[in-house]
C-alpha cells in the first residue's frame, strides 16, 4: 500500500536519499528543507519538495497547511534535520544553544503537534537522533549542545508513544553512530565513518515502513560500534 511521508532535512546526505528510494518504490514524500532545490532537481513527481526555515514557527505553520491541503493523512513523518554545532564547552554561546535546540528538539515537537490531526492509527513517527543523545554512551567534546539536544528529543518521543498509544499512533528513535554525511565531514574534518549514507537511507526506509508493528516508545542504537 502507498504511504504518504513527510521527511525534514532533505537537501542532503540521508534525508536526500530517503525521500528519493520512497518516491521511486511510489509513496507520496513531501520533504522539508531550506534548499529545496536538490530535490527539485531530481524532478519525481512523488516528492513535493517545500523550502522552510524549521526554527521559524511561520514556517512550520505554513508547512503544516501545505501538507494537511496535500494529504488526507501522514502515515509516515521522519525527524531527519539536524544541526551540529563542534565547539569547546566555554565556547558554546547561550545562542548557539539555541540554535541547535530549535532544530533537533522544538522544530521536532512543534511538527510532530501541526501534524498529529492527519495521523491515524498505523501511523509511524520516527526521529533520527544520535548516539551521543544515549545514556552511559561515549560522549565527543565539543558535542555539549549537540548530544544534549539529541537526548532530550529521545525522551520527548519516549513520552509522546505513552500519550498517543491508544490512538495507536507510534513513536521510534533511531539512535545512529557515524554515518558519512556532510555534516559529519563538516563537524569532523577527515574522518571516515562505518556507512554511507545510502547505507543508512536503506535501514530507515525499512524501519519507517514496518517498525511500528514491532516497536513503540523504543529507542535503538543503530551503531556498530562500543559502547
């Protein structure tokens, strides 16, 4: 059965692969990104590219009227943006603080609460966070804001699959190690991960279409490496 999906942080690495292997297998994608043009380039008719700023509310009420007049219903919303700021602790600024709350943990909430009216049961909210967000995980400094943010997002999806589970309605976390994307290239310079982001964009296409009929509330660690 076709689906309909709505992805955030399409412009590049994984959130730009997802929305094209979904659009190809015939699902409806409306993905959500600053630069709408890589999308617009790929020239799909499935996928509904939408130029929005996540940490400006206008825009993400604008988004939400574009996908309720699109959709009857999302079966599918991915929490893929994300913003990384690499910084000394004394650095961090109260602003880039922020910032990076904005994008990885309100934008998140504030999306999910436009976007709940179309959900219906068998709906699947799946947000990509870090495993730098996990308890007891290996932490990098320089990732204060980042890996705090990503920790918080985890418990606001743990809490919302306990508030909508009788609507039926799931709540997932994947919790990724080092993919190479360009924001990882960007945050660290010359390392090389484990997976490319193709790699990654197969695993979450498979697990947004099928992992809420085994998982709810849960958050997994989607990392080949220790701890």
């Amino acid at each position: 059965m076709k689906k309909n999906i709505v992805i955030t942080g399409t412009s590049r690495g994984i959130g730009f692969q997802l929305a094209q292997q979904f659009a190809k297998a015939g699902h409806k994608v409306i993905a959500l990104s600053r630069n709408s043009e890589p999308l617009v380039a790929v020239n799909n008719e499935n996928i509904t590219a939408i130029s929005i700023d996540l940490t400006e509310e206008s825009d993400l009420a604008k988004a939400g009227k574009i996908i309720s007049e699109s959709f009857k219903q999302v079966d599918i919303l991915i929490h893929n943006a994300g913003l990384l700021v690499n910084k000394p602790f004394q650095q961090l600024t109260s602003e880039d603080f922020q910032k990076v709350y904005q994008v990885n943990v309100f934008a998140v909430a504030t999306l999910t609460q436009n976007l709940l009216p179309l959900m219906k049961a068998g709906s699947h909210v799946i947000t990509v966070s870090s495993m730098g967000g996990i308890q007891g995980s290996m932490k990098f400094p320089g990732l204060a804001a980042y890996s705090s943010a990503k920790g918080a997002v985890i418990t606001l999806s743990e809490l919302l699959a306990e508030e909508y589970k009788e609507q039926q309605i799931a709540f997932n976390v994947l919790a990724l190690g080092a993919v190479q994307t360009e924001m990882l290239e960007e945050a660290f310079p010359g390392y090389k991960a484990p997976l490319t982001a193709n790699e990654m964009a197969d695993y979450i296409y498979n697990f947004a279409l099928t992992g809420h009929k085994f998982y709810n509330g849960k958050v997994l660690q989607v990392s080949s490496s220790t701890p």
